[in-house]
C-alpha cells in the first residue's frame, strides 16, 4: 500500500537549519509530483512546495521563497525539503503529500525557538 514517512523534525533555534526527508513505498514514485504542506497551530494546511516527478520544476508559496527548496531522489523513493533561516512561524507539523494519489504522510514536527 502507498505510505509517506516523515522524518528529519525538531527543536531549532531561529536561524537555523533543517532538512525534512519523506520516504514513499507501494508506489512507482518517479511518475509522481511530490509535495510538501504544513500546519501551524490553530491555522489551516498550507502548500509550501511542490515538485515534478522528474524534478524538473518547482514551486513555492510566496512566504518561503528563497529560504525553503524542495528536491527529490528517485533512486531513494525520497523526497526532501531544506528550510534555512528558520524563523518562529515556521514552526508547524510539515506533511508530504501526493496530489495524484491523495495520500498524506503522518507529518513531522518543527518547533523553531530559541
């Protein structure tokens, strides 16, 4: 069966650097494009990237243009993302995502504090 697996959270201090990796099974992952979403608390899931099966393009949301790139290794079925400069309202629980298959992994949590 399709699974995401999150890992790569924790407890930053601001400035900070983090790189979340997603591991994907039961699934031929190189025809897929990838995502990556986040929920703070008390606020909705927002899309932070999203990347093409090849990995080819990418996309951002505007508030973590230039601090967030998503990348992807399709010989590990991995899918990453590296958040730099992490600032408090980072903090959230980031989720990968499959559009095409409507799968959710169970998400990791960053806590971004000093």
């Amino acid at each position: 069966q399709v699974q995401l697996v999150e890992s790569g959270g924790g407890l930053v201090q601001p400035g900070g650097s983090l790189r979340l990796s997603c591991a994907a099974s039961g699934f031929r992952f190189s025809n897929y494009g990838m995502s990556w979403y986040r929920q703070a608390p008390g606020k909705e899931r927002e899309l932070v990237a999203h990347i093409t099966n090849t990995g080819g393009n990418t996309k951002y949301t505007d508030s973590v243009k230039g601090r967030i790139t998503i990348s992807r290794d399709n010989a590990k079925n991995t899918v990453y993302l590296q958040i730099d400069s992490l600032k408090p309202e980072d903090t959230a629980v980031y989720y990968c995502y499959a559009p095409t298959l409507a799968r959710w992994g169970q998400g990791t949590q960053v806590t971004v504090s000093s």
